[in-house]
C-alpha cells in the first residue's frame, strides 16, 4: 500500500528531477536564484515540505547552494560535479526520460574517456589480473562472439560483462568506480549510444585480440588492441 511518506517521497522526487532537469539543461544558470519554497509549492500544487526535501536532495548532488537566511542558488556544476552526473545528465527531463539533444552532447565525451581509461585498464591488466580473471575471460569472449551480429543490445551486455571482467583484473577502486558511471551513461542514452558502437560491439577480431593479448600477459599488445577496439570510427550507413 502506498501511505502518506511514500507520496510525499514521489511528490519530492518530482520536484527534484524537475528542477534537476531545469539546471543541467542550462535553463537555470550559475548563480540564479531558485523560486522560494512557498512560491515552487504554489506554482506546483504540493505542500512546502516537498519543496524542501527536493532541495535538500539538490544541495547533496551539489547542484545548488543553500544559504542560511539567503536565496538558494543554482551552483557552476561543470565546476563543482563529480562523475556521477554523467547518468544524470543522460536521463535528466522531469519524468525520467532522456533529452536527447543533451544525451548526444554528452556522449562524445564519455566515449573518448571510455576510450582512455580502458586502454589503461586493460594494459594494467595484462600485468595484474589473477589466474581466476584470466580464466574467466574467454567465456566472456564466447558470449560476446556467440551473439548475432545484429542483436547489438544482446552483444553490448556480454561485452560489458567482458570489460567488467578487465576492470576488476586491473585492480583500480577509482578505475572501477570510473567504470561504473560509464556504463551507467552509455546504458542512459540507450539507442544512439548502440547505434554510435554498433562497429565495435561487432567487431569480433578486436575482441579477440584484446583478450588474446590480456590472457597472453602481453600490456603493450593489450592497450593498443583496447585503443583500436574502443576507437572503432562508425561505417557510414
């Protein structure tokens, strides 16, 4: 049954996501002031408290700045943000669908530090993966390969779980920390992020070669097969 705090929660939760999508949209700026609690109640027909636990849930993703006695301002959150907005701001419309004009803004972004990073990943793990991860790595090659090539949603999950594999043999917190706003982002934008890695979830002698090299020790041959699998140039249709 759904009781009084949980439809105060939903009601916040929209509040947040609206106001949410209103400052990573850029339609409030750095420095703008938000509306007063009583006038965003007014404006969207819900009590104050609601207005205020939205807030508060802004202030913790450091979107905004409260200030005792003072206007709560939209903070400079390219300045301030941290990773995990990458998912918010492939999925930050009010009710939770993805704006696609910011997803594809943001995608080229996290492609190239997909790019970078797993590069190092799998160079780091060549030379520190364990004998279980190294195990474990041609099964996670079959199910990529095992896929049709056109079911690219099927492929892009086994190759994620490949890479989730690599990540956790390179034994970096912050890579695999790094990793999972990654995933989280691509996973966000959905469509046109499968469109954009169609080539290289496809790519199957790339994927070979990555694990090849991995498996083999061999970090220098590992990090130019990532580099060249996760900067596959998308054919022209």
């Amino acid at each position: 049954m759904t009781g009084p705090t949980s439809t105060a929660s939903t009601v916040s939760g929209s509040i947040f996501d609206r106001l949410r999508a209103d400052i990573l949209g850029d339609t409030l700026h750095a420095g703008d002031p938000l509306p007063s609690e009583r006038a965003l109640a007014e404006e969207l027909g819900c009590n104050r408290h609601a207005v205020r636990e939205a807030v508060k849930r802004l202030q913790q993703a450091g979107l905004v700045e409260v200030a005792q006695g003072g206007a709560t301002r939209v903070r400079d959150w390219r300045a301030t943000g941290g990773l995990d907005l990458l998912t918010q701001l492939t999925g930050a419309t009010a009710d939770g669908t993805v704006d696609p004009n910011l997803a594809v803004a943001v995608l080229p972004g996290v492609l190239e530090m997909r790019a970078c990073i797993g590069t190092d990943v799998a160079g780091r793990a060549a030379e520190r993966a364990d004998a279980d991860t190294l195990l474990a790595l041609p099964g996670h090659l079959a199910a990529v390969t095992a896929c049709a090539p056109d079911d690219l949603a099927a492929r892009e999950t086994a190759y994620a779980h490949l890479w989730t594999t690599l990540v956790d043999g390179a034994q970096n917190l912050a890579y695999r920390l790094a990793f999972n706003s990654l995933v989280a982002g691509v996973g966000a934008i959905g469509a046109p992020a499968l469109a954009l890695l169609a080539d290289e979830l496809r790519d199957d002698d790339g994927h070979v070669a990555l694990v090849d090299a991995v498996v083999r020790r061999d970090a220098p041959a590992a990090e130019i097969a990532a580099r060249a699998l996760l900067t596959t140039v998308p054919s022209e249709d």
